[in-house]
C-alpha cells in the first residue's frame, strides 16, 4: 500500500480568504513539521502568495491553470516529483469537489476541510449559485465567513449552512480580525422525546436527515409522519416504502427518499404514489429495501391521507 498523504482542503470563492488564511497557516513556524509540503493552487486571485516568508520549509507552490488538469494521472505525476509528506490545496470555488475526490491519488487521505465565504456577497452567491454553495459546505468540517460585521444577521448565514450539513463548526470572522464561533442551538423542529414522535408535512427533510445521522435515538419510539408509497419487486411481501421528495440544493437534486414500513397486515391494495400516514415503532434491522440494516417502521396504524400542501419536502 503506497504511504498516506495528509490532504488539507480549502474551499470558496474567489476573494474569500483562503489565501490570507494559508499564507498566515505556513508562516507559523509551528506548522514546520522537517517534511515536504506541496501547496496545489487551483484558481489565482488578486492576492499572491509569499514563499519567502513561510517558515514552514521545503513549500513547492504548483498551479493548476484549468480544471483539465485536475485529473489522477496528473496530480499521481506531482506527487512523484514532489514527493509530499503533505498537500494543502486551495480549490477552485467554481469546480464541483466531486472532481476532486475523483482525481485524488489513492495515496492522498483528506485530513481537513475549511470553507471560506465573503460575508459580504455570500447570501447573494447562496440565492444565485445554489449548487456551488452547497457543494462547499456538504462535506466540511468549518465554515468561516470572513469579513464579517455588526450589522449582520447572524441567523441568516446560520440558517444557511445548517440548511445544508448541522456537522461543521462556523466562525464569523469580524474586521479587525476577531473571530466569534457560532453558538446558535439547532433544536429539531419536532419532540424526540414525545410518547409519540409526529413529524409535521413542512419537517420531513429534517426528519429524514436526523434517522440518517442519529437514527439510533428513534429505536423503540413511536413515530408518526405522512409519506408516499413506493413499491417494486424489490419490496418484500407485506412491507411497503413510504417517504416523500426532498430537495436538498436545487431542483436537479430533488429524489424519492423513504424508509421500510413493515403493514402488518393494516392496510391492503397499497399503489404507489398513494399518500398514507403511519403510526409505527421504529426498529433497527435488516430489510432488503435498504439490502442492509436500517431504520424499519412497524406499524400501529395506517390511514390514507391527502398530499400535503408542498409536494417536494425541502430544509428551507
């Protein structure tokens, strides 16, 4: 097996700061570490780098000019003549991070992730270019916005990023350099606790999202929540998939997403796309609708319902 590489991944638009933030990581003698770092700058803003005054040494600063050149064989070819012991990359705010991971030499293991916005024009880019601002904060573990001011409402970048992903940390990088890490709690719009969970039509993307990342909190809970049902000879007999569309960034991201619901014998001539709410007890076992372990909900009680008002559940 070739020796792991540590990856540190800044992502953001242009002008977002990623630069700044770089050049001040490689200028803190704490960060020499007596290895060889290669620095990979996938876009050039009006901000340049300064080698002279890193005090990490053996710094190689390459530049992809296109994002042609992202690709394995190329970045595979940098990594034989540099010879890295680490890679810090600033990505290119406009290239999607899928090509990255895609072009990523197998010996590279992506050890952090940071996303920098401009305060100032982020809400802006959010409502214009949705897909890129979701692709950056998918996957990292902080959000920093730069440039930051008083006037600001907090909660609007909040609502934002956690919209998104409720993992990464988020800084709010005021001018004059104080940075103030965000405390907002991010309570579930729903009861956990309940003696019976009931999901609301406008709370099923947070619903689903929450059974995915913490799915072992509902075990042995009731829930209750309206869905669309779903059948395939993939199904087993006397099971049903109920869920809803959800939109996570933007319209060509809209899927079907939904859970295995066991009808014990409840409710018969299920057709798909027949709206149902169920009232069922959650369990954490294998189903062949997820052809693994997963959440399965045993019902108590199912009744047909109407759609519900919004027919695409989204987190917004």
């Amino acid at each position: 097996m070739p020796q792991e590489i540590s990856v540190y991944l800044f992502l953001g638009f242009l002008d977002s700061g990623k630069t700044k933030f770089i050049q001040e990581t490689l200028e803190d003698s704490r960060m020499e570490d007596g290895g060889k770092t290669m620095l990979l700058v996938c876009e050039e803003g009006e901000e340049e780098y300064s080698p002279e005054n890193f005090a990490v040494k053996n710094v190689s600063v390459v530049t992809l000019e296109s994002v042609e050149e992202l690709n394995a064989e190329n970045l595979e070819n940098l990594t034989r003549k540099h010879k890295p012991t680490r890679i810090v990359v600033e990505y290119n705010g406009t290239w999607m991070l899928q090509q990255f991971f895609d072009a990523m030499p197998e010996s590279w293991v992506i050890n952090q992730m940071m996303t920098f916005f401009d305060a100032n024009t982020f809400l802006n880019y959010n409502q214009n270019m949705r897909q890129l601002v979701f692709d950056k904060i998918q996957m990292t573990q902080m959000v920093v916005f730069n440039r930051f001011k008083g006037g600001f409402d907090k909660m609007e970048y909040h609502k934002v990023v956690r919209g998104i992903s409720r993992r990464p940390d988020i800084v709010y990088d005021y001018l004059g350099g104080k940075p103030e890490f965000d405390e907002i709690e991010d309570p579930l719009p729903f009861d956990v606790n309940a003696p019976v969970v009931e999901i609301e039509d406008r709370d099923f993307a947070w619903f689903y999202r929450d059974m995915a990342e913490n799915g072992e909190n509902y075990v042995g809970k009731t829930v209750k929540f309206k869905g669309m049902a779903a059948l395939s000879k993939k199904v087993p007999a006397g099971c049903i998939v109920l869920g809803r569309h959800i939109m996570t960034c933007c319209e060509a991201d809209i899927s079907y997403d939904g859970f295995a619901v066991k009808t014990n014998g409840l409710i018969s001539d299920v057709k798909t796309c027949d709206w149902l709410t169920v009232t069922a007890e959650v369990a954490y076992e294998y189903n062949a609708v997820y052809r693994s372990r997963g959440p399965v909900f045993k019902a108590k009680k199912i009744e047909r319902s109407s759609p519900p008002e919004e027919s695409v559940a989204t987190y917004y």
